[in-house]
C-alpha cells in the first residue's frame, strides 16, 4: 500500500511528491502524458522561452540606442523553437531525475473509492489520494478550435512558422503575453477584449499603461469587443484566450461523490476534498491558476494529510506576473480593490522615468505602486508595470507576508543605480 498516489505531474503534483518523498513516505506519481503538466510543456516555460527570443530580436532591431550597428537581423524561427524544446527537454530531464524513490506510473488513472486508484490495469491501494490534474483552454461554443487556424495556447506555442497575422481573442495574461511576443516577431496582431480594458484582473494603471504600450508598439487593441463584429477571414490565425478551466474528467469523482462547484472541486482551507482521503492541490481546485501557486497548494496538502501538529493553510501571499513588455506583476490589494471595497488606504507611485537604470536599459516605461493601509501605514499590496517586474515583485511579496510598513522598507538601503531602488523611492 502506498501512503499516497498523487494523478497528475504538473507543478501540483510534482512538488507534492517530492514532499512526500522528503518526509518519508511511500508515494506514487500518476500521470497519462508528460511529466511537467501544462507549466512545462503547454504554459509557462515554452511561453517565456519564445518571448525571451522575441526580446532579443527586439534589442537587436534597437542596437544602435547603444551604439551597437547589427545589419539586418532576421528572426529564424524554426532555431527558436528548437530553442524553446531544448529548454523543456533540459527541464524535464531534470524533474525526471529529482523522482528517485518516487514510483512514476505513465498511464490514465481511476480512482474507485477513496483509497483505491485503477491504474495501468491493476488497483493500487493507498491511504490518500491527491487530485493533482491541473486545467485546458476554455473553448467558445460559437468558436469550436480546428486546431488550425483557430487555436489554443497548446497550438500557438507549436506552430512552424511565424503567422503574418493574428487575431486574439481575449486580453487577459495569456492573450496579452501571446500578444506581445508574435507582434515582437513581426506578426499583425489584433487583440479583442469584451471588457472595458485589458488585463481586467489587474491594477487599472497597469492595463491603461500596457494599452498605450501595445499600441505603439502597432498592436491593434479592441477593448469592449464582440467577436461576432470580426471577420476571421482576414487573419491568418486566430487564437482563442478566454482562460482556462479544471480538468479532472474521467476520474470517477463524481461517482464517488465528491463535491463539485463552478466546475471545480471544492477544497477547504487546507486543501481537502468532501470526501476525507481525497484532497485536491493546482489548477483543479479552480482558485488560482498560476504555477508557483500550484507548487506551494501541492506541499500544503501533503503537510495537511501527514502532520499531526497545526495545518497549513491554502492561502498564502501570491504574487502574479504578466511577461508582456514591459512586464507587468501585482501582489496583494490592488488599488482598485481597495477603493470598491471602501477600505482608507494610501498608493504610493513612483515612476520608472526617475530611475537611472531603466534609462541604462532604455525601458523607462512604467511604474511602482504600493498600497498601504492608512490607519498603520502597513503594505497590503502592490503593483509594478516595468522592466523585470516579475523580479522586483518578490520584495514587496515579502513585506507583505512579514507585514512591514512603508516606514520601515524607507529605512532599508536598496542598491545603487538598480531598478529596485524604485521600490524605496515609491514610499519616500
């Protein structure tokens, strides 16, 4: 008998069994396709690795603001996305290598009652069982995909030529990453959002910022948009970002009886499912669908099944990243939240145009914003659009994890010329 069988080897699951392994336990990995799960094969990494090639394409077509004179460089795409599979393969060997003592089962998975997993033929018997099966591309029902010129993100990262045109469907972070890096590369890029802004979820400056951004940038920006007004015989693809939702068909949860709501599986605060040895970790659990998140809610629920002493709860700080460019990152309250929730706060900004290393780099677009609480002037939240914002997010995800005020990160000395000397500068 196993301690745990944890089905799915996404982010969740991986890191749940790695804890499982370090703690001792007899653990099983389940998993039909690759290990890695959405972030590695389908979402994060090939994402980031082929908009990291954009950027350099970018800094070469710009290298003479240096004093660099390049003639002519040309994207060859089919070397970038050998690029991107080398860098999954890397990565992938290297998770493959950290699951020493860990059994890895490569095949579909059913679970049968609450301790028992059918799986490659035969029933394992274990005493948890964790939910780790992560989410898909939500599909318009007006806007079936073909899988080929109407595509999801899966599609997008594996096509074989740079498209001449695109439209995207949808303005939230993957829309607006997918944006970025095709018009990067030299495609028309058309993007529809039926919201008022883009990247609604998101601090009101920082989508109004990235707008104006995307549209020097030649990027054609429909906010307010109805897809039905497009024609989709002008674009060569048209790809469809509308989110993505849980995944767990075919497990026999519902068999079971297993509470479902929205399409997810519900989960308490420390990550169990309505039935006691089932507990449920990632994107399945539909709160919130980010890779890091996923990773931590994975050790939590393995804390949660085998400690005896205080549990952890599924709801720590969770910072959120958009890698457009310039990059955009949130932690906490955002000001717009604050203000509809009738809380008395105060935003501190500072923009990037004051400092002198994003002169250095020539990205001066953008800005930091930190919210605090009016009463004690502690950070509760903040946003930051700008260069390596995803980097910079971290220091403020610490301050307000360890509930620092704006006075006390005044007193810290950030570095000098550096992009985080904008964090001290903002609260001064």
């Amino acid at each position: 008998m196993y301690d745990l069988s944890i089905i799915g080897a996404g982010w969740a699951g991986f890191n749940a069994a790695l804890r499982a392994k370090e703690l001792g336990l007899k653990v099983c990995l389940i998993d039909s396709h690759r290990i890695g799960g959405t972030c590695l094969n389908y979402g994060c990494i090939p994402t980031k690795s082929l908009i990291a090639c954009a950027k350099v394409f970018s800094l070469a077509k710009k290298s003479s603001v240096f004093g660099i004179e390049l003639d002519n460089p040309r994207v060859n795409f089919a070397a970038i996305q050998e690029r991107k599979n080398k860098v999954v393969r890397q990565l992938a060997a290297g998770m493959q290598s950290q699951l020493s003592g860990i059994d890895f089962i490569n095949s579909a998975a059913k679970i049968v009652s609450a301790r028992e997993v059918k799986v490659d033929g035969r029933v394992i018997n274990s005493k948890f069982i964790l939910v780790a099966t992560g989410s898909r591309p939500v599909e318009l029902p007006e806007l079936k995909f073909d899988r080929k010129k109407v595509i999801s993100s899966d599609e997008a990262l594996a096509l074989s030529e740079v498209p001449p045109s695109m439209l995207i469907i949808g303005g939230g972070v993957i829309g607006c990453e997918f944006a970025g890096l095709f018009s990067g590369l030299g495609t028309q890029v058309t993007i529809a959002e039926k919201m008022p802004l883009l990247l609604p979820t998101e601090d009101r400056d920082a989508a109004r910022k990235i707008e104006v951004v995307f549209k020097k940038k030649g990027i054609k920006v429909a906010t307010g948009a109805d897809i039905s007004a497009f024609d989709l015989k002008q674009y060569s693809q048209v790809l469809v970002c509308v989110g993505r939702v849980p995944y767990f068909q075919g497990l026999g949860l519902e068999d079971l009886g297993v509470e479902f709501k929205n399409k997810r599986i519900v989960v308490d605060d420390y990550l169990q499912s309505s039935l006691e040895n089932i507990y449920a970790a990632g994107d399945c659990t539909g709160k919130i669908m980010l890779a890091h998140y996923a990773a931590y809610q994975g050790v939590a629920a393995v804390d949660n099944m085998f400690s005896e002493g205080r549990k952890k709860p599924g709801n720590p700080v969770v910072p959120s990243c958009v890698f457009t460019e310039p990059q955009i990152a949130s932690v906490g309250v955002k000001e717009n939240d604050a203000a509809a929730g009738g809380r008395q706060f105060k935003a501190h900004k500072f923009d990037f145009r004051a400092n002198a290393m994003a002169h250095i780099l020539d990205e001066a677009e953008g800005f930091v914003k930190i919210i605090t609480e009016q009463e004690n002037n502690r950070i509760i939240g903040a946003s930051i659009v700008g260069p390596q914002a995803s980097e910079l997010i971290a220091v403020l995800a610490v301050a307000i994890n360890s509930r620092l005020t704006a006075s006390q990160v005044r007193e810290m000395i950030f570095a000098h010329p550096t992009l985080s000397e904008s964090i001290h500068e903002s609260v001064n």
